[in-house]
C-alpha cells in the first residue's frame, strides 16, 4: 500500500519546531508493507491544506494528516477536512465522554475550548485518543482513505500503537518488507561504495542497499520488498551473510542502534562500569548514556569539570600539567579520565576537554578542538581532534559523538 504523510503547522517552517511524528510514522509503518512515498509540511492555511490533501490522494491510497487539531483559533485542519469530505460538524457524545474522563484523571477542570474539541465532523470515524482530548478521524473517498491525527507527538504515537497500526495490518498487501542494518567504521562512503561495488551488482532486484554516514562510521542498510516473504527472507539471509564476511571487523554493530546503546552493550557483555569527566560537552556523554533503558547497570556517576578548580579538586588533575600544557590537551584529559574512573571505581571512563565556540580558540588549538580520552581495562587512551566549525551546538554533539566512539572502539580491542 502506497502512503502519503501531511505534517501541518507554521510552528514547522519557521525552524521553531522540528517535525519527528513523520519520521515515527514511518518507521512503523513500513515495516508492515505500507511504502511512504513522501511527506509533506504544510502552514495552517485552508487552501494549503486542501491543495496538499488533494494532491496527496490523487498519488496514495492512504494518507496520513497531522497537526492542527487543537482548540484554538489557529487550529483548522479538522474544519478544513470538513469541508473536503463535505461534511458537517457534529457534537460527539463518544469523544465528550472520553475527555470528562481524562480531565477527571488529571483532577482539573475543563473549558469551553477543550468541550469544544467534542465537535467532529459526520463524515469521519472518530478514533479514541486515550491521552488527550483531540481525537483521531478516519475519512473515506473513491477507495482511499485519510487519517487525521494530533500534532502531539505522544499522542499521535498512543494513536499509531492503538489504532491505525491495527487497521494497516488487517488491510490485505501484496508486498513485504524487511529491513536488515550494519554499523560500520573503518571507511568513508565513497571507499566504501567501491569496496562493495561488486556486492551491491550481485543483489537481487529486490535487495536495495543504503548508505546513511555519520562522522566516523556508516549505516548501511538492506531492504528487501517483494510479494513472497520465504524467498524474499532466504534472499535477505544471504545478502546479510555475505556483506559480514565482507566487512568482518569493521562491523561495530548488526543492529540499527546508537552509539549509546552500542556503548552500553559492550560494557554489559564485558561486565564493566564507566564514568565520565566532561569539560566542554557539559554532561552531554552523560546524558547520552542514562538516556538509554538498562543504562543503570553500567553507568555510575560523572563529574563536569567545567572550571579548572574542579578538574583539580574533584579529579586530580595537577595544576602544572594544565599550566605547561594546557587545559585542552590529551595530557589533562588522561588525568581527567584516571580521576573520574577512581572516583566512582569504574572499569572504564570517558574524558573531554575542548573549545566548543564561537570564541576561544587559538592558532594552535582553533574553536572546534577537543581533547579526548578513555581509560579501560587499566590503560588510557586519547588523542586531539579539530573539527572545521564554529557552530557551537554542532561541535559539542560531534565531541559526545567522538568520545561515545573512541570508547566502543576501545573496548573492542578487549577479549
């Protein structure tokens, strides 16, 4: 089944919200066969709306709207849809009832602009929304369908898990879809696009390989779509196979996780605990971690050493080795990881010291320099990196990035 994604709000194209309900969307759907063919962003404008509904179920058997569905002025998508299904807007006893319980949960009061959340159009079928007072519509149109659900991400996800992912399943479809993915270091994109010239040629029609790079490493990922699920499988099996003797250890993960949670394995499958020392990355590694489910087990503390007095005080580090070399420099931040890792009496540790920018830097240490370096198995490591930016948000998620992966690499070389 082909599907279409309408995002809708001014909020989106003027950069002061990011749009991640598609992206959620997707990753559910597309597993169960339904293609997402593209996503459009929208203002909160009738005629946009409707041009963009219109086009999208000319292409898609299914389309999915989200966004303007709340109570105030600037919330139009459910009288617009209104009017494209040609319709009324009706008092719906079903969706008053469900939200007098939400706010009986919550112990607060309700307003005439949430009672007015009760008003549907006839034309929908309404979908319950358990955790908010909007609901869900389903129209219907020629054999196509649209569903129209909050902008709220977490009530948009409750509404996916309860009811559209449901419906999707019970729809007949033709073609499945597997998806099968490596995370690999050791290449660029372009060396490795070569160095599996060969592999992607001897892919059957129905594998596609993808390449999605990051600094320092790439995820590749198969898809595999077709209408027979064992030899579309059988075909995947091999494929898999394959790329893995292929790329043996540059291979750091066979699933689709982040470098957190690849961390988080290997200090589980090696029984070990980590701290970090962060400088410039103000607890960002740290964050990083613990927001990762099980992280508990391995993480035990961290220190952000913002100011020199608490790398001295807090950690250890001697006042003469940040004087003769600098509080940027492998050799603070090996006493930085020592501290922390004897600290809290971990196995391993991570330690950061740089220049995030826009100012700072220097001829030899330049805004985008860090120091890092990563105690494991009784031994450091560490080394100074420059990346070429001034944006100062940019260069402090690329540090928790290259600190995140010097530590996984690091704990690879262990048996």
């Amino acid at each position: 089944m082909k599907c279409e994604i309408i995002v809708i709000g001014d909020e989106l194209l003027i950069g002061q919200v990011t749009d991640t309900n598609s992206g959620y969307i997707a990753r559910k759907l597309n597993p169960i066969g339904i293609e997402i063919m593209r996503t459009t962003v929208v203002r909160d404008r009738e005629e946009e709306i409707i041009s963009a509904v219109e086009e999208s179920m000319q292409r898609a058997e299914a389309v999915i709207v989200t966004g303007g569905l709340g109570p105030t002025n600037d919330d139009i998508t459910k009288k617009t849809l209104c009017k494209i299904f040609g319709g009324e807007m009706i008092f719906s006893q079903a969706t008053q009832d469900n939200n007098d319980a939400l706010f009986a949960r919550l112990g607060k009061e309700m307003n005439s602009l949430t009672r007015s959340q009760a008003m549907v159009p006839d034309c929908c079928k309404v979908l319950p929304n358990v955790v908010g007072t909007a609901p869900g519509m389903i129209f219907k149109r020629d054999g196509k369908m649209l569903i129209s659900l909050p902008g709220v991400p977490y009530e948009m996800q409750k509404l996916i898990e309860d009811s559209v992912l449901p419906m999707f399943e019970r729809c007949a479809t033709t073609d499945k879809i597997f998806h099968s993915t490596r995370i690999v270091t050791g290449f660029t994109e372009s060396k490795l696009a070569i160095y599996l010239t060969e592999y992607e040629a001897s892919l059957p029609s129905t594998i596609k390989l993808a390449y999605l790079p990051k600094p320092n490493l790439i995820r590749l990922r198969l898809t595999a779509r077709g209408n027979d699920a064992e030899q579309l499988y059988c075909d995947m099996y091999e494929a898999t196979l394959k790329l893995d003797e292929l790329l043996g250890d540059n291979i750091i993960s066979y699933e689709d996780l982040t470098l957190e949670e690849i961390l988080i394995n290997h200090l589980k499958d090696k029984n070990y605990t980590i701290s970090t020392a962060e400088s410039c990355t103000g607890g960002g590694i740290a964050s990083k971690i613990t927001s990762v489910a099980g992280a508990s087990a391995v993480f035990m503390g961290g220190v952000v050493a913002y100011d020199n007095s608490v790398k001295v005080n807090q950690l250890g580090v001697e006042e003469e080795i940040i004087n003769k070399y600098g509080v940027v420099s492998t050799q603070v931040v090996e006493q930085m990881a020592k501290g922390v890792a004897n600290k809290f009496k971990t196995d391993c540790a991570i330690a950061t010291s740089g220049i995030a920018g826009p100012s700072g830097g220097s001829k030899q240490k330049p805004v985008g320099t860090i120091a890092i370096a990563v105690y494991y198995n009784g031994k450091v490591q560490s080394r100074l990196v420059t990346i070429p930016s001034a944006n100062r948000m940019r260069n402090i998620e690329r540090f928790i990035d290259l600190a995140l992966y010097d530590m996984i690499l690091n704990l690879r070389t262990i048996k």
